[in-house]
C-alpha cells in the first residue's frame, strides 16, 4: 500500500516502523486485539481493491469495487472501526485519482449554493458511479449495524470514560485534549499502560490547565499538513500528505468521543489502523530529510528509531506474559487507575494469594472511594478467607454506592449490569444462614426487578426457594428465566431439579435430557440423569447410564461421586469385584466418601469378609461419628468376628449418645449384655426396648428367650449369682450372632443384632442424586480478565444410607453452595478495558 504513494526506499521505512512500533504491542500480544488485526487486513484489501476498480479512466472494474465492498463489509464486522475505508476510498477517489485541488472544491461550492452558472462535478462519471457506491454502502453498513446494536449505544460507567458524564465545557476540554495524547503516544510512546480507564488522565477542568496547549499544538501540526496538502503543486507530495492523513485521521474518529461516547480514555490497541498514516508521514518526512541532509543521517536517524521502537516492543511483549506481569507494568507509570489494583488483586487472587490480593482491593477502595466494583472484589476476598462479615459489609457497601432509581427513569439505562451483581454475591452471602433465606430471597427479587433478564438471578433464586420447599414458585422462576434464555443448559438442569423435589422422575429425566441437548458436556446432568437412569431397573437404561458415567470419568477422573456411581450400577449386575473395585476408587480418592465408605463395607461384609469391612468401618465413623448405621454393622461385626464385646458396647454407647430411643441400637445392646451373660440387664433392656418398639416381633422373641433361659438356668433374686451362674454356663451354650448357626436351645432362634428394621440383612443404599441446582458461582467484577470462570459447584454427599428398593424415591439434599453467584460478571471496574 505504501508503494502507492511513496518512493521504494521511504515504503520500506514506512513498514519497518510499522512493524516494530511499540503501540501494537496490545493489539498484537492481546488476544483482545484481534480484532484490531482481522479488521486492519480486511481494510487494506479495500483499499487495494477500490484502487483498482478505477485504474482505467474510461471505465469501472465492477468486480474489484464489488470485492471492495465485501471487504470493507467484512473490515466492520471484525471493528467497526473498519467502516472508516470508505472515507479513505473517498479522499484516494477525490484528490488522487481526480486530481481535484482545492479551487475546484471552492468553485465547485459556490456554483452549488449560488446556482449562478452551471453546476457541474470535477471528476468524471466513472468517479461519481464509485463514489456513489461507497455512500449506499457507507449508509447500508450503518443501519445495519444499528439495527443489530437495537438503535440504542452500550451502557458504560462514569468509571469507564470519566469525561463522557462530565458538564461543558470540561467534556470538550477533556476530549480534544485525548486527541493530542493520542497523537504524543503515536510519537513517543514511552508510557504504556494497559488500561487508561477511571482517573488515568484527569479531567481538564479550566481553560487555563497547560495540556490545552498540547491540544493546540496537536490541532495546528494537522492544520498545517492539511495546509500544506492543498497548497502545494507538488501533486505526489499533497497526494502522500493527505492519503497518510486520511489513513491516520478517519480510522481514528469512531474512538476519539466526539460523535459519541464510548467505553475508555484511551486504548493503545485502536491505533493500530491510525499508525500506518502516522508511518507514512514519518518516511516521507525521512525521505524529504535524506534528500536536504544527507542520506548518512537519514539513516543514521531511521537505524536509531528502529532499534530503539524494537527494543521497547520487545520489553512490551514481556509485559503481557501474564495477567499480573500486564497490570504491574501498568502500576509502575500509573497509579491513579483503581481497576489496575483490582486487577493485580486478582491475578493473586487466582493463585491463592489472598491476603495479598485483599491489600491491593483496599489500595483500589483508597484510590477511588465510589468505584463499587472494589468492594465488590473486597467482599469477595473476604469471603475467601472465612471473613464472613467482613465480606457482607464490603458488599452493602457497594451496595450503598449504586444509583438510586428516578422515577420515569429506567434503572438499566443507568447502571453497569455487573453491578447488580452485588446483590447476588450478597443474596450467596446471607443464604449461608438458613435463618436468612427469606432475607436473600428479596435481594434476588430485586436484582430481577431492576432488571428482568438478569438470568443469574432468577438460576439463584429459584434455588433459594427449592431450600424453602417451594417447589412450585421455583419452578414458575425458571420458566420465567427461559423467556430471556431459552437455550441456558442450566435453568433446565434446574428445572429437573425442581420435578425431582416434586416426586416426578420422568420429567425430571426429560429436562436433564433437554440440558444434555443444549450441553452435552453438562456434568451435573450427566451424573444425575445417569442415576435416574439406572434406577428405572431396566438393563438397556443401565447401559445408557453407564456410557455417561464413563464419559464423565474420561472428563475428570478425580471425581469420586463418578466411581461410586459406577460401583452402585456394577451392583445393579450383581458384579461384586468390579462394584468393589469402583468403591475402594472412590475411598483412596475421598478418605471421608460417607456413602462410598458405607457400602463398600456392607459390601465386603456380606461378602463374608467381615475383617476387611472393619477398617473402613472405622474410617468411616472416624470422619463421621454420627453414622448411626455405619456404628450398627461395626458393633455387629465386633460381636459376631472379632469377639472383641468392649468394642461393641462402645459402638452401641455411641450410638444411643447419638439417639437414646434408637431401636437397633438399644436391642444391640442387650445382645452385648446377653453375650456377657448378664441376663437380668439383658431382660431390663429388652422390656424397654419392647416399650420403645411394641410392634417389633424379633424384640418379643428375643425377650422371651432370655425369660425362658434365666428361668431353664432357675436363678434367684440374687444378681451376682445370676450373673455368675449364666455366665459359667454360657461358656459353652452363648447366645451367638448372626454368622452362626448354633442356637442357645433347640426350639429357640439365636439373639442376634439388627441391622435394619425391615430386614435381617441390611440393604445397599440406594444412590444420592446430586440435585444441587447450578448455583452460580461468584459474580466476580474482573472485567476481561477471563476467570477461569466457572466451574459448577459440586456438593458432598450426605445420604442417610437410605435402602435401595423399587420404585424408592431419590434422596435428595439442598445445600447452600460455598461461593456465591452463577457466571462470572465482568465488572468495568475491575477489568482491562
């Protein structure tokens, strides 16, 4: 492109300054300038190809200008800076190709507005079919674009560009003088920073602040090039002067605020189109050099510049290694940016430095009081470390800071969405507290009532509501949230979540299924639907069960819920070494798995290896001393294997601590005292577990043995001979336990411990569903700064070892998530711009 309008050497100077300048660093090292770099390929090939459309004077190449349109259509949608070709198509079509100079444009406007003598154009037809090409679709692209944005530009905080909610005429002050900033970054650029947001550059408030000469020197170095372009009669020169100006100015005025607002200060990525006119201009101005002064200090003077832009974009590239290399580097040449320190906090955030990363939070609050997305990221810290009032005082704080509502005044309009977030982080907060339910409840009420498709906000709510058994009003929520996001993997997720809570397994698969469409990839759907799956009993459903088990196994093989699952599924097909197998994956990958431990115990046990069950037994009660099953099956194995009576009675103890009327425990108890030969206890203990249990025929029986045998044994009131008597003869007639076959008579069934009370022989518990709805995880305000943002919460499991049977309802549990909020907001205020 450059060879269009300068000499072969000043191109090459100009593409080797382009290509070392240090301002691409952000566009080229970012990966949010991509953009940048697609659109400026796609606005060079305009370029070349409506230079080419019109190379013959006589006619238009209709298929390069038609190319040229598409590129430039293209150049948009990847910037919408790139939509500025058309400008400089146009100046390249005027003054270029036409060779229109500037008493032409003057005759031209006065015989259009005095009509005086015939109006006639100074270019000819050709140029006006092409020039009216790129009007139509100038104006096409336009409404397009409008149309696409809703005719409405995006909300932006007076954090994100200060000047923009600024009175006149400090706007205008401040506006014109970040044209010349830009221009000294262009020329110098010394002092990169990554973001320019906030109180980076202060805003010009007085006519007599100096940076306003900076403006005018900027305003009067542009005036006299164009001066110079028009009045020169040198025509390559005026051609070179204003094509470098044309590409250096009009990529440039859909950043520079003076049509419209937008969302930064200043952003080094946007002057990567405008740098090859300022190239242009500092190569042609290096030719014109080398022919007045010799061409030694020309290129002396180009040698230098090279290196020396080379070797700053080279320190640059360093810069951008990692997100807190980026932000510190901006910390050392600024420190009025509050979302910088936010952004440091949270690269040490993200590596567990949380102390740390509070310090830099305070240090964002300290420097801009009034920026609610710091204590937003305070709260959050906060929570973190345990902090828990901390935490919710940072966010009432925040909370405190946002815009009150006008009445006629749509709270949307004025407020940054992340925001809102605060009040799901705080609502995450509070509904720790199982007290303070209702109280979360409203914050999610009135997020969603400032605004109505804040889909984060009804996924949150309708959890609360499920934790407050009402299902139906849950389930009315996320129906109402799939009005706004009818393809959200999540609210369905949810919504099967709410049918299970309700009893109703078909539609709760049918909605897991929906989610599996949407996201094949979606763990909690895949997990629970495979369990809804196996406990439909039918062998082609255990099949399908068993692929999405795997699958989640080949994601991440460090999920101990997936091994359980597959060792309840190996038990389903009666695979008792492949179930065991699965079992003892899930116990070395959670020591304190409850119901991993449970079964895998009850496995081996009735298995006929009571000796392996004991350790993980005692495991298991180790971690959770108030599994009352687990306490059942060790006493009974302490009785009936190990022969160790002290133990079982430490078992059975522990158990009636836990809960004094527990029928198993207590009838276990008087098995123990049987086992000792201590009858009258044995008999005072049955009766009371009699009076506790009357309808429990086992514990008639076994009182009734032990009547008859103290009256066989013909014992009196003395209970120390009794004691002694039975047990000198127990020592070869004992009451035995369930793993023997000998009978303390022969008409009468041995006393042995009860497992469960429906059954001799406890049952595999059934399977715990993981129905946690997805509870978003915390609105973090790290603008751009990509979280590695977002794993769903996975909750523990706590089932009561409930019995597996046919057409059993699932267990379900409801606990509140450890974090608070479902997809990681950006906040302006904390992110890179």
């Amino acid at each position: 492109m450059c060879s269009m309008f300068l000499p072969e050497l000043s191109s090459f100077a100009a593409a080797m300054l382009f290509a070392v300048h240090p301002i691409h660093t952000e566009a080229v090292t970012g990966v949010v300038g991509r953009a940048e770099t697609l659109s400026s390929i796609f606005f060079l090939a305009a370029f070349t190809l409506y230079s080419k459309s019109g190379k013959s004077k006589k006619a238009t190449d209709w298929k390069c200008l038609s190319l040229s349109m598409v590129t430039v259509a293209t150049a948009m949608l990847c910037k919408e800076q790139g939509i500025t070709i058309t400008g400089v198509c146009a100046v390249y079509e005027v003054f270029v190709q036409q060779k229109v100079r500037l008493p032409e444009i003057k005759y031209m406007l006065k015989t259009a507005i005095t009509g005086k003598t015939a109006y006639h154009l100074p270019w000819s037809s050709e140029a006006t079919k092409r020039l009216s090409v790129l009007v139509v679709t100038t104006v096409c692209l336009l409404l397009a674009r409008l149309q696409i944005m809703g005719s409405q530009l995006p909300v932006f905080t007076r954090f994100d560009n200060p000047a923009s909610v600024t009175h006149t005429p400090v706007r205008q002050f401040t506006y014109h003088y970040l044209i010349s900033l830009n221009l000294w970054l262009l020329l110098f650029p010394c002092d990169l920073c990554c973001d320019w947001t906030m109180g980076t550059v202060p805003l010009v408030e007085s006519i007599l602040d100096p940076r306003n000469l900076g403006t005018i020197a900027a305003y009067a170095f542009l005036a006299a090039l164009v001066f110079v372009a028009f009045t020169n009669d040198n025509r390559q020169q005026s051609a070179v002067i204003l094509m470098s100006l044309a590409f250096l100015i009009l990529p440039f005025l859909p950043a520079s605020n003076l049509f419209f607002p937008v969302g930064f200060v200043v952003a080094e990525r946007v002057l990567y189109m405008p740098s090859m006119g300022f190239c242009m201009l500092i190569a042609y101005g290096w030719s014109v050099l080398a022919d007045k002064k010799g061409k030694k200090l020309a290129w002396l003077a180009l040698a230098g510049l090279i290196l020396a832009h080379g070797s700053k974009t080279y320190i640059r590239n360093w810069d951008w290694e990692t997100e807190y290399s980026i932000f510190m580097s901006g910390l050392r040449v600024n420190q009025r940016n509050a979302k910088l320190f936010n952004n440091v906090g949270h690269a040490l955030e993200s590596q567990g430095k949380y102390e740390e990363a509070l310090t830099y939070f305070h240090t964002a609050v300290s420097v801009q009081e009034d920026d609610v997305g710091a204590h937003i990221n305070v709260g959050r810290t906060y929570n973190h470390l345990k902090m828990f009032k901390e935490a919710e005082d940072a966010y009432l704080r925040a909370k405190s800071l946002l815009p009150k509502a006008k009445p006629g005044e749509s709270y949307q309009a004025r407020i940054a969405p992340n925001h809102l977030n605060v009040f799901l982080n705080l609502a995450n907060l509070i509904s720790k507290n199982s007290t303070r339910l209702e109280e979360a409840d409203m914050l999610y009420r009135q997020a969603i009532s400032m605004r109505a498709d804040y889909t984060q906000a009804y996924i949150n709510r309708g959890d609360i509501l499920i934790k407050l058994n009402r299902t139906k009003e849950a389930q009315e929520v996320y129906e109402r949230a799939l009005l706004y996001d009818s393809n959200n993997p999540d609210i369905y997720y949810n919504l099967g979540v709410v049918f299970l809570e309700q009893g109703k397994a078909s539609q709760a698969l049918a909605y897991l299924d929906k989610a599996l469409d949407i996201d094949p990839e979606h763990e909690q759907a895949l997990l629970n639907s495979a369990i809804l799956l196996q406990e439909l009993g039918r062998p082609e459903l255990r099949k399908i069960a068993r692929e999405r088990l795997l699958k989640l196994l080949h994601k991440d093989g460090t999920n101990e819920r997936v091994h359980f699952n597959l060792g309840m599924l190996a038990m389903d097909d009666k695979n008792i070494e492949e179930a065991e197998n699965w079992f003892r994956r899930a116990v070395h990958l959670k020591a304190d798995f409850r119901s991993a431990l449970f079964n895998l115990a009850l496995l081996l046990a009735d298995d006929h290896r009571p000796l392996e069950a004991a350790p993980f037994l005692n495991q298991l009660v180790k971690y959770h001393p108030d599994h009352i099953k687990g306490l059942i099956l060790l006493g009974d194995i302490y009785i009936n294997n190990i022969k160790d009576l002290d133990a079982a009675e430490n078992c059975y103890k522990r158990i009636l601590d836990l809960d004094p009327e527990n029928i198993q425990g207590l009838h276990n108890m008087c098995v123990v005292y049987v086992e000792r030969g201590k009858l009258l206890q044995a008999q005072t203990c049955l009766e009371r577990t009699h009076k506790l249990a009357p309808g429990e025929d086992y514990v008639v029986r076994h009182l009734q043995i032990v009547k008859n045998r103290i009256a066989k044994l013909k014992i009196n009131p003395n209970e120390k001979q009794i004691e002694e008597t039975a047990f000198s003869s127990s020592q070869d007639n004992r009451v035995i336990s369930n793993k023997s076959n000998k009978s303390i008579e022969e008409t009468e069934r041995t006393t042995q411990p009860v497992v469960s009370q429906d059954s001799d022989k406890q049952r595999y518990s059934s399977h715990v569903v993981n129905t946690e709805p997805v509870f978003v995880k915390n609105i973090d305000n790290i603008n751009y700064v990509e979280n590695a943002i977002a794993e769903r919460p996975r909750e523990e499991f706590d089932d009561e070892e409930a019995t597996k049977s046919a057409g059993k309802k699932l267990p379900r549990q409801m606990h509140a998530p450890a974090y608070n909020v479902a997809t990681d907001g950006d906040d302006p205020s904390s992110g890179m711009s």
